[in-house]
C-alpha cells in the first residue's frame, strides 16, 4: 500500500512537471523573437530584473494561473490527472499484487482443508510471489507433512497399543475367570500367574506414560554430576544374577574416569534398557561389552553383544516404538517394544542421540551419544 500512494504522489507531481513545461512552451511560442531572447536572457541570469519578468508574464501569460483561487486553471489540469492516474495505479497494483493475493488464497484453502481433517493438503508455491510468502507455502507444507506423519503415528499406535494391551490383560482375565469358574485351583502360583501379567500392564502403561512426556519435551531432568564408571557397576550389579544365569560375564571399563553431569537416573536407565536388550535378545552370543569414549564434542556410551543382530535395512526402525525384527528380536521374548524409542527420547531430552549399528564379526552395538555440554570435570 506505501509503494502504491508512493507511485501515485510521483506520477502526479511528474504530470504537473509535464503540464507547466507544456504550458510555459505554448506561451513562449507565442511572444516575438526579441521578447523571447530577453527572456532567455533574464532567466539564465543569477540575479534577474523581477520587475521585467513580471511585465512579461502580465503580457503573455494568463494571469489566471498567478491566482491561488480555484479559478486557477492549473487546478483542474491536477483534479484531472489524479482521476487519470489513481485508477492506472490502482490497476498495476493489482496486476502486480496477483501472486501475492493468489499464494495467500492458496494457504488459506489449504488451511481449510488441514482443519477438516485433511492433512495431506500442500500449498502450491506460486511463481513471482514474495520470498516472505513462498517461505510461508514452504513452512505450511512442512507442518502439515508432520502432522499426517503424527497421524499416521497415532494411528498405527492405537492398533499396536491395545494389541500389546490385550494380551496380558485377557490373559489375566482368562486366568481369574478359570479360577471362579474352578477350572484352575486357586492357589498362590495361579496368583502370582495373574500378579505377573498385571504387572507387565503396568510396565507398559508407565513407558508409554514416559515415552509421551518425552516426546512432547515435558520429561523433567535432574542434572547432577556423577562418575560413569559407579553408574555402571550400579547397573550390572542389578542384572548380575540374570548374567551369571545366562554365562555371560561382562566386560566393562571398570577404570574409566570420564564423569558426566546430567540426569544420573534416566542415564542409568537407558543403560538398563540396553543390557536387558542384550539378555533378552542376544544371550546366546554369551558376551556384553560396555565401552566408554570421550572425544571433542560427544561422550559416547556403547552396549555391544554378539548375538543375531537385525538386518541391515532394519537398523533405521530399531528406535521406532513397538518395534521387534520377526526373527532376532522375537515377540516371545516379552519386550514392550518401547526400549530403544525410550532410550532414544532420554538421549534427546539431554541433546545427544542413540545410534544402532552390527557389529563387525556379528552381534550389535547401540550407542547413546550425549554432548560435550554434558562432561563434568574430574574430581
């Protein structure tokens, strides 16, 4: 809108410029040769005669135009030339405002459709419109290609989610109802039987309840500095009866000095995470291998097996929720499927990243990956 009132002021103020040259051309043309070299004489000169030149613009010019009444012709020569020139202006404005007007129409129906529902709307980019817009269309796009991305998460979640649900929860439910019914006898192992599935409802409920907190960037942290090497030992201790149970003995740096300031729990149980992994998917490979390195800008946590590892192809779907591979990380195993995409969600509320590779002579490794920012000086 200021370049369009801009275009019309200079427009307008150029015609007038146009008019009095035209006019003071017409009126020269009419005075005698003598009269007319004066004039050139006394305009060109620094310091004119005035009274001279007011002679002679009394006798052959019309004075009307001297008068600041609107009986001035030079009055209508402007009403005239804005009537003439507003509408031009007006005209390109529009011509020039077409891709401008034609995006935002774009991103407005696209919005229409995103509200209905339809989240595989995209805007069009409309060629020649402003930077500012086309980045607009481009931003659009990008979020309405997440959310249908979110959509479809949601989607496939729901039928993963109470599939996993249903399991434990009709297993309980046939239990307790084959002991009313007293085709089970009721006795403690038939209850523990039952306390056992409630149980794996309730450890379902609670990594989902984690892993939405963290996807939504509401998982509180509490940082705090800490030696790794005492976070490990602590972990292993945990699951030392379930290694020796599996002849596995660990192999861990058990003198490493590296120390991390973050949130001593949660890394602690990715770690858990990642060891369970091992003896729930890998212990026939008999190994557990922890390592430890510290390089400019990362600290790095590495898990590593030597069991059947995944595909190659399926290493980018590891960390996706309800994940198993159909043969090295079986359904029968008891795993939620939520793990790694948990493992993966505290690595990124601490900024860093979880990394799942096979391994070079077989087996896996996974890799939680935290920033430098996360290094606590050595005490």
């Amino acid at each position: 809108m200021s370049a369009l009132a801009v275009g019309t002021v200079i427009t307008v103020a150029l015609g007038m410029w146009l008019y009095f040259n035209l006019v003071d051309s017409m009126s020269v043309r009419h005075m005698p040769a003598a009269v007319r070299a004066e004039l050139a004489t006394l305009r060109a000169s620094s310091h004119p005669d005035q009274a001279r030149l007011w002679q002679i613009a009394q006798q052959y010019y019309d004075i009307r135009r001297f008068q600041p009444g609107l009986e001035n012709p030079d009055w209508l020569m402007l009403f005239i030339l804005v009537v003439t020139a507003v509408p031009v202006i007006i005209g390109l404005g529009l011509w020039a405002s077409r891709p401008l007007s034609s995006q935002f129409t774009a991103v407005a129906q696209a919005a229409r459709r995103v509200s209905d529902g339809e989240f595989a709307a995209r805007v069009q980019v409309v060629p020649h419109a402003p930077d500012e817009l086309a980045e607009l269309a481009m931003d659009f796009n990008d979020m309405t290609t997440r959310l249908q991305q979110f959509e479809q998460e949601v989607r496939d979640s729901s039928a993963m989610l109470a599939h996993e649900l249903r399991t434990p929860l009709n297993a309980a439910m046939g239990r307790l109802q084959g002991m009313l019914d007293e085709v089970f006898p009721l006795e403690r192992e038939q209850v523990r039987s039952v306390h056992r599935q409630l149980e794996q409802l309730n450890r379902l409920v609670s990594d989902l309840h984690l892993f939405s907190l963290a996807r939504a960037g509401q998982l509180a942290l509490e940082p705090d500095a800490f030696a790794l090497r005492e976070l490990i030992a602590e972990r292993l201790e945990w699951v030392g009866p379930q290694l020796a149970q599996a002849g596995i003995e660990p192999v861990w740096p058990s003198t490493t000095r590296v120390r991390l300031y973050a949130d001593r729990d949660r890394v602690g149980q990715v770690l858990s995470i990642l060891i369970h992994n091992v003896l729930r998917y890998a212990s026939s490979g008999g190994s557990l291998e922890i390592t430890v390195s510290e390089q400019a800008g990362e600290v790095s946590i590495t898990v590593g097996d030597r069991g059947p590892g995944v595909a190659p192809e399926q290493l980018s779907q590891m960390r996706e929720r309800f994940w198993r591979a159909d043969h090295s990380r079986a359904r029968h195993s008891g795993g939620s499927g939520l793990g790694l995409a948990i493992a993966l969600a505290i690595s990124q509320s601490h900024g860093g990243d979880l990394v799942c590779r096979n391994r070079r002579g077989g087996g896996m490794a996974v890799e939680m990956r935290l920033p430098a920012s996360a290094a606590a000086a050595p005490r």
